[in-house]
C-alpha cells in the first residue's frame, strides 16, 4: 500500500502552479478576433486559439520611461494561420490597447 501514496506525492511535487490569466486577457481576446476579421475583409470564418493568449514580454515606452505588455495570440481563417501580438498599457487596472500586428504564419517562397 506504500506505492499509491509515493505515485501521488510524486505527482504533486511535479505540478506546477497555474500561472494567473493576464488583467488583459479577456480584452486582448475581443481585440484579436476583432483584428483578424478586418485584416480578413470581414470574414466570418475567422476564430483564435484562446488556449494560446500568453504574456510574451514587454516591450518600452516611445515616451517617458513606462513598459508595455505584449500579448501573444493566434488565430486561423480557412486554412491560413495567424499571429497576432497585442501591446498594451494597464494604467490604474484599465486595459488600454496601445498597439497590435498581425502576420500570416505560412512560406510564400
């Protein structure tokens, strides 16, 4: 019986936490499926991967010394794939979308 109690502490001892979702999150998802649409001249075929939103790094300011968040996200249309990254400022909890791109994951060569 000692060998179901050492298969459970070994499993705890390797779970990691789950990492808190982003203030933005909920916000960069809209946006994305939002952009994708528009770059896809209203597509109704147009969905994101909300498994795939996560913090990518942070990228300064143009003016003053502030840092901005970048949020990674893709999505597909048909059967072409997108990565959207979104930029944004949280000013006292607010979500303030400073900047987005958009490229189309594929090899035109």
């Amino acid at each position: 019986m000692m060998m179901p109690s050492i298969l459970l502490a070994a499993a705890v001892a390797g779970a990691t936490p789950a990492t808190p979702a982003h203030p933005c999150a909920a916000e960069a998802r809209t946006q994305a499926l939002m952009l994708l649409r528009f770059h896809n001249d209203g597509d109704n075929r147009a969905t994101i991967d909300p498994a795939s939103l996560r913090k990518i790094g942070t990228v300064a300011s143009l003016v003053g010394k502030r840092r901005f968040d970048v949020l990674e996200i893709w999505g597909s249309v048909y059967k072409g794939e997108y990565r959207m990254r979104l930029i944004y400022a949280n000013p006292a909890g607010m979500c303030v979308l400073m900047g987005q791109e958009i490229l189309e994951h594929s090899d035109p060569y």
